[in-house]
C-alpha cells in the first residue's frame, strides 16, 4: 500500500523523468566520444597507409636508380642512366610526404633520419660504382667490392623500411584495439538505457495520462458537488458566504441574493451591503457575532431579523466559523431563512404555555377541590354519626335505613376524594429523590395495610428489594395501592396469597423497553390469586375513573392504578398488568 | 381539673370539640378562640392563667396556626404549653413544618365522632412531662 502509494506519487514520476533526461544525456555523450574516436583511428589508419606508401615509392625510386645503372654497366647504352638520374630527385617527394606525416611521431622521425642516411650512402655508392666504371683502367675488383657494399646498404634499407611498416601497423593495431573494446561495451550500454529511458516515458506518460483522467473526474464530481449544493441551497432556503478577513473580500453564494429578494450577485458583497437588509434593531447582532467569530475557534450562531427587498420581515439563522485557508484567515458561513419553522416554533411554544397553564391550574382545582370538599364532608359524617348514636330512638326504622345509605355514601365519597388527593399529589411535581431501601417501603406499605391483611388472613411473601434514588413516599404509596387491591380483589372463600419479587432485567428482552435509553430495569412484580379479569383489560384499568365492576360489588374510586401509573411515570418507569379471570394477576413495575 | 384551649375558626368545629369534650369521663374546662390574633391576645392576657394544653387549627384568618406557633416557641412564657395541632389536612408538608416548629402532637380532624372522643381522652391523658415530640415523626402524628 504504501509503496503502492510512492509509485503513484507525483515526485515519483518527476524523479524517474530527472533519472531518465541524466540517462539520455549520458547515452549521447558517450555515442559522441565514440564517433570522435572512430574518426581518429580512421585518420592513423589513412596516415599508415600513406607512410607505406611514401616508403615503397621511395624504395622504388632507389630500385630504379639501382635496375638503370646496373642495366648501362653490362649494355652501355646511356638510356640506362635516365632513370638514374632522375631517381634522385624523385626520392625527395615522398621524403617530404613522410616527414610531414611522421611529424609528431619521434621514434619514427629517428627511423626516418637513418633511412634517409641510408639512401643517401646508397645514392653515393652508386654514384661511386659509375666513377670506377669511367676510370681508364677498371679496377674490375674494387667496382665488385662497391657493389657489394652497395647490396649490403640495400638490404639495410629494407630492413628499415619494413621496421618503420611495421611500427606503424602496431602503432595502429594498438589503437584498434583499444576502441574495440570500448566499442564492444557501448552499444549493450547505449541500447539498455535506451530501452530504460523509453521505459520511464512510457510510464510517465500513462501515469501522466491516468492523473489527467482522474483530474477531469475529480473536475466532473466538484461540478456535479457545486451544483448539487447550489440545488440545495435554493431548496432548504440557505446560502453560504465566505469573507477572506485579511483582505477583507466577500463571497456570497447566488442564493444569498435570493434570499434577501434580490437579483444574483446584484450588488457588491460586502458586510455593510448586507446589513442594509438586516432589521436596524438586529443590526448589533451581526456586528457583535462576527467580533464574536473572529475571536473563537467554535462556531457562532446568531439569530436575527431580515427586511427584504420587497420589504417582507424575514428571520435568519447564521451560524459561522474561523477557518483557515492558504494561510489567510477566512471565517466561513451560512444563513439560513427559518421564518416558517420560527412561526411554527412561536405558535408551538404558545400552545405549550397554554397547556402547561391550564395543567397547572388542572392540578390546583384537582388539589383545592379534594382538599377543601374534606372538610365539609367531614362534618356531614360527624353531625350524622351524633345523630345515628345521640338521635337513633327518635328515627323511624325508616330513618334509620337512610341514615345507613347515606354512612355508606358518605364513606364512598372519602374514598373518592381521598384518592383524588393521592391522585393530584402523585402529579404535582415536586420530586424530592432520595436514595432508601424499598425494601423498607414495602414494609411500611404491608404495615398500613396491617388491619385488611388480618381480616382478609392474607398470605404476603415478600423479597429483598433494592436501594434505588425515588421519590419515597410515592413508592409507599404505589405498594399501598398494588397490595391494598389485591387484597380487596380477593377471591371469596379463598384466602389472598400476595407474592412479591423481584429481578434485574435486560432491556432487550422487553419490546417497551427496547427502545428507552436504559440497557437495565430492576422489575418489581406483585402477584396475587385473586379474581383477576380479561386481558383485554389490561391497559384500560389504568385510565381515571375507570372501573371493571359495578359499583355495588366492590367499593373502588377508579383510581387507584392511575396513581400507581402516574408515581411510576414520575419515576420514568412502566407499568403493566398480566391476568387471568379466576386464577390471579401480576402486576409488574419496571423502574430504572 | 384539666385547662384545654382550642383556637379554631369553625364554629361548627368548636361546637363538636366542645360536645366531644362533654362526654368524655376526664373533667375539663374547653375555652376556645376564633383565630390566631385573638389566641395570641387571649394568652398575652391571661398571664396566670395559662392552658394545660392547646389545639391548635392551621387553616385560619387573620393569623393562621403555623404563624401562632412560631410565636408561642418564641416567647419564654408560653413555649412550654403543649402544642396539638388540630387541623382537616395531613399534608406531608404541613406535618413537616409544624414538627420542626416544636408541636407537639398532630392530630387530624377524625370523621366520626367516636374516634375524636377517643382521641382527645388520650391527648389530655399524655404526660406531656415525658411526651417530648423529640423530632419522632411517627410517635407525633397521632391518627392518619
């Protein structure tokens, strides 16, 4: 990957493009000093076969010198001696020739200078011979003698001649030899980093290519991006900007101009430009927010009061933030036209005050009226207490039966309003969280209840509750009510066995809890083998005021479980009831 | 001869409270007050004459009970007077207030005539020597 990475890198390619140019240059550099050194050996080549050449005109001309003479001596004829005569002279052209081409060459200078010697001594014995031959008396033994010596000079010469060849073909194989070798070398050379440096184009050049290519996409994707963002702008009513703060420009997207009413880029974006739209009393807003921005690396936000073109109040959000670009400055931004959620928002909180009002002002009646009608019922069953005691002997059996009708209305309608109180307390919001041991709410809940139990000879089995933060005497009172109706939702004849448990439970296992914040509950269930009802029922018993039995069998006020549901809301716990009609039924609390 | 005042403002309360007291078998003298301004004058009057014990109704014009109390705690004279308070509310608040306000006892207005009878017998009964609240919430609020 990361090599892969290295290859694919633009100073890769730059670099092999640098390797291969040096490579380029080396090969031509060197194909140079070849052809240089090729020629040269050319010329020693022509030069040797000009110094042969010079040196067998040479030997000829003496050849001749020496053919004429002899050919006079045994004819006499004096034609002989013309080539004699003029071989002198004709050995001194190639004699210049070799000298001027053996110039720098010091050793063959030396052979050349006792050559010349040579044919010199040779050029005067014949001379020598032909004077012998012109004396009256031939002296027949001393011309042989000359003769002789001038054999012995001749071979000399040739000897020397071929000593200069000879020298000069070494001179010249030596020379051949050398650039042979280089020769051999270079082509191999020359040719493998051909072939390489076509190599690093051929690479260069796709990978050049593939960059151009994903350039021209990235190019397509920034486009379709630019459009789809201007898109985007125009449907979700915001614009962007951008003010480059050290030279103090300002981009504004074209939507900035539509959502001040305005044509695109119809006027010069600057700061106060904009704030001509802004309301004059949000002016400040702007101001301060972006003294604001250019302090904090956070994003600002700032909310604020528009006036558009064709004078329409407008409110904006502007959230903005520091950036940094190329080493300037830039704080970047969007605005945002939010008038119809901010309608929607000032209607909805409206409507939230309303209802929270009229909650509160629920809760007091509901508070007042429990409270306050205590106190006159109170005196009604006094006063009818002293009569049914103090009175009875002046009633009618009659008067007495009422008076038993109205004692039990009477107590119904404490019931009722003693639950209505319980009711408006459990919704009043005061919610004093304390940390006990519901273990011992449990207890006190079993304790108040002590006088139903005895009468009912109530079985309660009870297990070792947790300490949880609750409200306390909410929970006291959710046991009360759970305990209190299984007890008086009994089975005749079957004495009530109430069973409490209690376990830690997985979230995930619950449908209802699956999707609250809490992965634990701790689920507190009360049993009972009571009359129990459909399961139909279930979520109806927690309503206000509702009922499964009518009113004459059993003495309930409707709203006991809507307690128990409102203390276990308060705790932001659930509350469910299982049952089976004859057999019993559970009621489970799962608090968190 | 025992000396109980009761500072209420119904009279139909003060009526049954008076009846109760008839009928119970401990003699008493009942003098009772309609609010708390006139309690306060009644014990700033009556300096020798003090109550053996006071019931003491929260809900009141002019002056309401729990003001009456912090004044009777206040003042050296009368801080000794056993404090019943007698009121239609049980309210935890109200319960909590008067106990750290130095009542002595918290009595709610029972529904049934027989259960106040019985239940103001065995107030003016308690040794109040020995009967220190002792902040014992259980021990002060006497019936639900």
């Amino acid at each position: 990957m990361n090599l892969r990475a290295m290859i694919s890198s633009n100073s890769f390619v730059r670099g092999i493009l640098v390797i291969s140019l040096f490579a380029l240059i080396f090969i031509f550099s060197v194909t140079y000093k070849h052809t240089i050194a090729l020629r040269e050996s050319t010329e020693i080549l022509i030069r040797s076969y000009k110094i042969q050449g010079s040196l067998e005109q040479l030997f000829s001309c003496l050849r001749d010198a020496e053919i004429g003479q002899r050919g006079y001596l045994i004819s006499r004829d004096s034609a002989f001696l013309n080539p004699y005569y003029s071989a002198r002279s004709k050995s001194i052209e190639p004699y210049m020739q070799l000298d001027s081409l053996i110039t720098n060459n010091p050793q063959q200078q030396d052979n050349l200078d006792s050559l010349w010697d040579f044919i010199n001594l040779r050029f005067a014995l014949l001379a020598h011979s032909l004077e012998l031959d012109n004396e009256p008396d031939i002296n027949k033994s001393r011309l042989d003698e000359n003769m002789v010596r001038g054999d012995k000079v001749m071979d000399k010469i040739r000897s020397q001649i071929n000593n200069m060849i000879e020298l000069e073909s070494l001179d010249f194989n030596e020379h051949q030899k050398d650039l042979t070798h280089d020769i051999y070398f270079t082509p191999n050379w020359t040719l493998f980093l051909l072939f390489f440096s076509l190599l690093v184009f051929v690479f260069s050049f796709i990978k050049i290519n593939n960059n151009l290519i994903d350039l021209k996409k990235t190019n397509e994707y920034l486009n379709v991006t630019n459009e789809s963002f201007r898109h985007a702008e125009d449907i979700g009513n915001f614009c962007s900007w951008r003010w480059f703060i050290d030279t103090n420009k300002f981009v504004f997207s074209d939507n900035q101009y539509r959502l001040l009413g305005c044509a695109p880029q119809s006027f010069e974006p600057t700061l106060e430009n904009f704030l001509e739209f802004v309301h004059p009393e949000d002016r400040h807003i702007i101001t301060d927010g972006v003294t604001l921005a250019l302090k904090k690396a956070k994003p600002t936000s700032a909310f604020f009061r528009v006036i558009r073109n064709d004078g329409e109040l407008r409110y904006f959000k502007s959230v903005s933030r520091l950036a940094a670009s190329n080493g300037g400055k830039l704080l970047i931004g969007i605005n945002s036209d939010i008038t119809e959620q901010h309608i929607s928002n000032m209607a909805l909180e409206e409507r939230n005050r309303e209802l929270e009002l009229s909650n509160k002002e629920l809760a007091s009646f509901n508070h007042i009226a429990s409270h306050d009608l205590q106190e006159p019922l109170r005196k009604i069953q006094t006063f009818v207490s002293r009569i049914t005691e103090k009175e009875s002997s002046n009633l009618s059996e009659t008067g007495k039966e009422y008076f038993i009708k109205v004692q039990s209305s009477l107590i119904h309608m404490r019931n009722l309003i003693d639950d209505l109180l319980q009711f408006s307390r459990a919704t009043k919001t005061e919610k004093k969280f304390e940390l006990v041991d519901l273990t011992l709410l449990l207890e006190n809940a079993i304790q108040e209840l002590i006088q139903d139990i005895e009468e009912k000879k109530a079985e309660i089995n009870t297990s070792q509750l947790p300490v949880l933060n609750v409200i306390p005497f909410q929970i006291q009172q959710l046991f009360i009510n759970l305990i209190g109706n299984a007890l008086k939702y009994s089975q005749q004849h079957i004495a009530p066995v109430i069973t409490i448990n209690y376990d830690v439970i997985n979230s995930d296992d619950y449908p209802f809890l699956k999707y609250t914040d809490q992965k634990k509950y701790h689920r507190i269930a009360v049993k009972d083998n009571g009359l129990g009802f459909e399961q139909q029922y279930a979520e109806d018993i927690f309503q206000l005021f509702y009922r499964l039995l009518p009113k004459a069998e059993m003495t309930g006020s409707g709203i006991g479980l809507s307690i128990c549901r409102k203390i276990v809301e308060n705790h932001k716990g659930f509350i469910f009831a299982e049952s089976n009609p004859g057999i019993g039924s559970t009621f489970s609390v799962f608090l968190p | 001869m025992i000396y109980v005042l009761l500072a209420d403002d119904d009279e139909d309360d003060r009526l049954i409270f008076r009846e109760a007291f008839g009928e119970i078998k401990i003699k008493t003298t009942v003098k009772t007050v309609n609010d708390g301004v006139e309690l306060m004058d009644y014990l700033n009057r009556n300096e020798d004459e003090l109550p053996h014990i006071l019931f003491l109704d929260l809900n009141m014009p002019r002056k309401n009970g729990l003001d009456c109390l912090s004044e009777i705690k206040s003042i050296n004279r009368l801080k000794d007077i056993p404090v019943a308070i007698y009121s239609t509310s049980a309210s935890e608040e109200d319960i909590e207030d008067t106990l750290v306000k130095g009542a002595n006892i918290y009595i709610k207005k029972p529904n049934d005539f027989g259960t106040l009878k019985k239940i103001l017998e065995e107030v003016i009964t308690i040794n109040w020597q020995y009967h220190t609240s002792g902040l014992n919430r259980e021990a002060f609020l006497l019936n639900r």
